[in-house]
C-alpha cells in the first residue's frame, strides 16, 4: 500500500476507524511476520544471515504483541494509553532493530535490508497510529 493511499484511507474514514485501521494493519504484517519466523527459522536465517534461535524467539513475540495490537483493534474505540503503548514498542522496535544492525548483527545484505527495511515499515504505522490518535482525540473535544 502506497503513502497516498494510506493518506486517502486515513482522510476517508472517521479519526475512530481510521485508528482502528491502522492498529488492525500493523496486527496483520506484524502476525505474518512472526509465523514467517516461527514456521520457517532454519531457510529464512541462512537467506538473513541471522541465527534462526533468534528468528524464533522474534517470533513468539511478534505473535504475541501481533494478538495484542489485534485486540485492542477490535475494541470499538482503543483506550489511549493501550494506543500510546503501541506507538511507544513500535518505535522502539525500530530504534532496536537499527542499533542492533549497527552494534551487533552481522547479518547477510538480504538481511541487513529487511532489518533497515522493517525498522522503517514499524516507525511508520507509529507515526500514522499516533496521528490517527491524535485526530481521534482532537474531533472528541
């Protein structure tokens, strides 16, 4: 999905559905992301260059957090704070994947592109589920 097409769904819906969109999408990637991990470790390690034991324990808790930000999408209006900390992992997810390929993975190019790759895919759905928050709360008052 493209930038504009992601400003077009964020504009032409309500702020409520447009924030319920967003943590239900970062749900979606993020779950497939994890059975990746968990059901492929040993090819996707060598493609990555990365130890497939991390691969899996990435995995359990992308499925983790993937089922947590998928529930608080379903709710008809997410709490704030629930909201916030989404906001909050995901950016520091981000900040970890990008210190970690800088300090101490040494992964393979493929690797190192899906780790720079999904860094910036993460910070984004923060960005835009913040803004989505920020909106929602701006048309309540």
């Amino acid at each position: 999905m493209s930038a504009t097409q992601l400003a077009a769904l964020a504009r032409s819906t309500t702020p409520q559905s447009t924030l319920r969109r967003f943590l239900a999408l970062d749900a979606v990637v993020t779950g497939v992301n994890a059975l990746a991990y968990l059901a492929l470790p040993g090819p996707l390690g060598r493609f990555l260059g990365v130890d497939s034991a991390l691969l899996l324990a990435l995995g359990a808790f992308l499925a983790a957090y993937a089922a947590g930000v998928g529930l608080l999408a379903a709710r008809p209006a997410p709490p704030a704070p629930g909201v916030r900390a989404v906001v909050e992992v995901n950016l520091a997810w981000a900040v970890a994947s990008l210190l970690a390929l800088a300090l101490w993975l040494t992964p393979s190019t493929a690797g190192a592109v899906w780790t720079v790759l999904q860094a910036l895919t993460v910070a984004g759905f923060a960005v835009l589920q913040h803004t989505a928050l920020k909106a929602r709360q701006g048309s309540s008052v």
